[in-house]
C-alpha cells in the first residue's frame, strides 16, 4: 500500500532563527496558498501568546525587583 505524504523536511540555523522560520512560514504558505490567512492567524496568535507570557514574567520579575529595593537590611 502506498503511503503519501506532504512533508517539508527542515534544518534550521539556530544563530539565525528569525530569518530561518521566515523562509519555512514563506515555504508553508507557498505551499497552501488557499490556507495563507489560517495559516498566518495561527502564527499570529501563537506569537502573541508567547509576547504576552514574556511580558508577565518581565512585570514579575520587576515587582519582585521593585519590591525588594524598597526593603531596609
């Protein structure tokens, strides 16, 4: 039985990330043309998501920072 499959094989530079996942979105969405807006919501969304976990933990980490530079030893 055959087996068929749409795979993109991928080997990412690790010291050029950004520019390296652009190409694969830009090779994902040439290749689905007809799904480039679910595709790039998706992306958007998951990024966002991930900006706005760092943002958290940064005002965290601030009002922890804040908080102990007021305290007298």
């Amino acid at each position: 039985m055959a087996k068929i499959k749409s795979t993109l094989d991928i080997q990412l530079d690790l010291t050029r990330p950004v520019e390296d996942l652009t190409e694969v979105i830009s090779a994902v969405i040439a290749s689905q043309p007809h799904k480039r807006k679910e595709i790039l919501e998706g992306l958007d969304m998951a990024v966002g998501n991930a900006l706005a976990e760092i943002q958290a933990q940064e005002e965290k980490e601030q009002k922890v920072d804040d908080d102990s530079s007021g305290k007298i030893s």
